[in-house]
C-alpha cells in the first residue's frame, strides 16, 4: 500500500506527466471544457422549466416525475444509443452528461421558486406588479440560493462522470481511468480518480463559497 502511494505521488509530481498532448495539463483542460460547456447547455434548458412550473404551478406533476426518470438513466447506456445512432464524435457525451446535469436543476429550481411564501407573491401583486415582474424582480432573487446549489450539484455530477469521455476514445481525465484498466497500470488508473476527484471538490468548495458570498444575508 505504501508503494503504490508513493508511486501515485511520484506519477502525479512528475513534470513530464503533466506536459505535452497526452499530459495532465491537456486532459485537465478537455475535461473542464466537456463539463462547463454540458453544464451551461443543461442550465438553459432546465432553468427556465423550472422557473415556468414554478411561477405558474402547471406541469409539475410530469416534470418532476420526467426529473426523476433521468436521474435513473445509466449514463453509459446514454452514451452507447447515442454512439449507434450518431457515430464516433462527442455528441453521444454531451447528450448524457447534459441528461445528467437537467434533472437536478429542474428540481432545486422548482424547489426554490414553491418555497417563496404566498403573502410573498401577493403583496408583490398587490404592489401593481404583472406576473413577469414578480418573477424577475421577487421570486427569481429569493429563490436564487436553491437555484445556485442546483447548478453547484449538476457541476459537480457532470465532472464526475465526465470520464466517459474516454469511452468513446476521446480526452479528458477520465483517459487515464480507462487506458490504465486496459494496460493493468494501477498507478495510472488511481490518477485518473484523484485528478476527477482533486476537479469536483475543488469545483464544489468555489460554487459553495460564490454562493456563501452572494446569499450571506441569507444564510445568516
């Protein structure tokens, strides 16, 4: 056990690991890019049904329950449907990745908009504002912290799993997971772990502290 800890170490202190095409600089780069670019694609299409269902109440029943649906995706099963029917490319990774990331934003979006009180959205009312008004102006600011830890925990998720990347022989970290498994290098896959793992906490404790920074009257 000692060994192999010093041999992980040493492979990820090493500067030439981390140089050139193949180096953990590079892969670091692909997998923050395939995560960003699916998390922000998710965002738009899950954070205005969420803020619809919310504000308006219709459909919540069915989006909840469609939520919940992708969430029990396997995300390789995901990845190899949209492999067969679009052929080598990264499309079958972003399709899953951004199918990973829709349902925890929905949910956290429509749990921040029920969670505004009703006397809330009636004194907004009351106060001459139409329905769009209180949306932007009263029920999208409160409900902004459970927004925000939505999109925290769908960044998360996405790294995570990002790593399928390599499934379909492109890059990212996950490229060290999959090529050490078939070269049996089990310094290389435990790597591949720590990097995937180093990325998502690393990702969630700045979100975490945006968060803490934009909404401290909030948690206070």
């Amino acid at each position: 056990m000692i060994d192999l800890l010093s041999q992980l170490a040493a492979w990820l202190t090493s500067s030439g690991q981390w140089a050139g095409p193949e180096g953990i600089a590079q892969r670091l780069l692909e997998h923050v890019q395939y995560s960003f670019l699916s998390t922000i694609v998710a965002a738009l299409i899950a954070l205005p049904i969420g803020l619809f269902i919310g504000h308006t109440g219709r459909g919540a029943f069915f989006a909840i329950n469609i939520s919940g649906f992708g969430r029990a995706l396997p995300t390789v099963g995901v990845v190899t449907l949209v492999f067969l029917a679009s052929g080598l490319s990264m499309t079958p990774v972003y399709v899953s990745l951004i199918a990973l990331a829709i349902p925890v934003i929905v949910t956290n979006t429509y749990a921040g908009m029920i969670a505004i009180e009703a006397d809330t959205k009636d004194a907004a009312r009351g106060m001459g504002m139409t329905g769009l008004q209180s949306l932007w102006r009263v029920e999208i600011p409160l409900a902004a912290p459970l927004i925000m830890t939505g999109l925290r925990l769908a960044a998360v998720q996405v790294i995570s799993t990002a790593t399928i990347a390599a499934y379909v022989s492109f890059g990212g970290l996950g490229r060290y997971i999959f090529d050490g498994l078939a070269q049996r290098d089990l310094t290389q896959v435990l790597g591949g772990a720590v990097l995937v793992a180093g990325l998502a906490v690393t990702v969630d404790l700045i979100l975490a502290g945006v968060n803490r920074v934009l909404f401290r009257h909030r948690l206070t």
